[in-house]
C-alpha cells in the first residue's frame, strides 16, 4: 500500500457540451501537470442544464467523446474518473447518469449509474422528479486498482445521503470513495460538507468530492464547495467559489492506523 497524489477538478459547466469539453481537457492537463495519479472531475461535467436538454446530449460510453478522454487519460498516464456523463438507456427512453473510471492505459476499469434519484413535491414550493428523464441504476461499484493499491467506490451526489450505500462500498473493499456531485444551493450550504464528513468518518474512508460551481449563465444554482476529506473527517483540501483544482496525498498507513485504533468496522454488529 502507498499514498496516493489525487487531484479534485470544480467546474463551472454551461448546456454547450464542446466548450465544456475543451475546458475539461485542459484541466485535467493542468492537474497531470501538477503530479497527480488520480484526477476525479464532476457530476454531469459536459452537459449541466435542465433534464430535458441533458437527455438530449446523450452520449454513448463507446462514442467518440468519451474515447478523446481515455485516449487523454492514456497519454498522461493517470486514472480518470468521468463525473458523470448521460449514458443513453434505451428500453426506458431516458438516460443513466452514468460516472465512468478508466485507466492509465486508457481502458474503462468501472461504470457507475447513479441508483438515487431526486424526487421531491413540496405543495406551493418546488416540484423535481428526476425519475422522469433518468433512469436509475442497480449495481453497487467499488473497483481494486492494483497499480494503485487501492479499492475505489463510486457514488453520485444524492446518493451522499443514503448512508446504506458507502456501507456497502466498503463491504466491497473501497478504501476511497468518490462523490461527483452538482449539489444544489439550497442544501449545500447546510449539508454538504456535514454529509461528506459524516460518511467518511462513519465507514472510515477518504473521500474525494468534486463538485460543480454555477456558470454565470447557468439558470440551475449549484453549490461548489469541491473538498478532500481523509478517514478522520478532516477536510484537506476545499475549493474556492470559482472553477478550481485542488489536491491531497492520500496515505494508505494513516487510514489503516485510523481503522486499527478506532476499530468500528471490526466492531459492527449489524
């Protein structure tokens, strides 16, 4: 096991899918440019809008938008975590919101559909039924990377708040999770980063955050925020109110430590 230089991109993604790709690429260059192994961008990095226009930027895993990505992940050498990207699903009409892992050699090692869908009515307030242009996932992903000597988790932004899902993560060996998100205002403010806290210091993981910060043209307000937080519950890194990269060392001895001398997973009884 070994430490790991990880870095979390925050992006300021508008509906126009070309521009957020070149901006994309570029900021992955920069934090490859900086050292880092393992670079996570955010939920729905290519095409932030309404769910209507999200469905209708669609994009097949095998299609020529995601291959540019491995190929890039290739050539730097890094593993690659795709926030999230609108994975057509046929039979339904609709879309998975799907994040996608690939490898140093440019290989998808794991894809993760979001399996939480943001439903909510609240009479005379606000009315959001996800369910109705995505469709939800089934498979709880964790995935060893060997090279790496860690075991990554994926979840996707209201999925924070099922805390049955990182138990299970880490029932599946994940040491890291990671969480793409594009976190509403509203609820950010007061749950955000008390929800990614308490997930890793309940499951004893690191936890990788990375988040979307409102485009000034963009009608949907979300709440930024990117942070690194260790096994403690320590936030080492936090991004500022803008597009940003941050970066940690993750150290597989300190989470080990933190789980030999705080031994809640050996304890559990349920």
């Amino acid at each position: 096991m070994t430490s790991l230089w990880a870095a979390v991109i925050q992006m300021q993604s508008s509906g126009d899918l070309a521009a957020n790709e070149a901006q994309a690429h570029r900021l992955i260059a920069e934090a490859a440019g900086r050292g880092a192994s393992l670079v996570a961008l955010p939920e729905y990095f290519l095409c932030l809008g309404p769910p209507a226009a999200i469905v209708a930027q669609a994009l097949a895993v095998d299609g020529p938008v995601v291959q540019r990505f491995c190929q890039q992940a290739r050539e730097l050498g890094l593993h690659l975590l795709l926030g999230t990207i609108p994975e057509p699903a046929p039979e339904t009409g609709k879309v998975y919101n799907t994040s996608l892992l690939l490898g140093p050699d440019g290989r998808i090692l794991a894809r993760y559909r979001k399996i939480h869908l943001f439903d909510i009515n609240i009479p005379g307030k606000v009315s959001f039924q996800e369910s109705a242009h995505i469709a939800g996932g089934q498979e709880v992903v964790a995935v060893p990377l060997p090279d790496l000597g860690w075991t990554v988790g994926v979840a996707i932004c209201y999925d924070l708040r099922f805390p049955e899902l990182f138990r299970a993560l880490v029932d599946r060996g994940a040491d890291l999770i990671i969480v793409p998100a594009a976190f509403s205002q509203v609820t950010g403010r007061d749950h955000w980063e008390t929800l990614l806290r308490a997930r890793a210091i309940e499951n004893q993981v690191y936890i990788l955050a990375p988040a979307q910060y409102p485009h000034p043209d963009q009608s949907i307000k979300t709440y930024g925020r990117s942070l690194i937080i260790d096994p403690w519950g320590l936030p080492l890194a936090r991004a500022a109110d803008q597009q940003d990269i941050i970066y940690a060392r993750l150290d597989h001895a300190h989470l080990q430590k933190i789980r030999s001398e705080l031994p809640c997973l050996a304890n559990r009884r349920l």
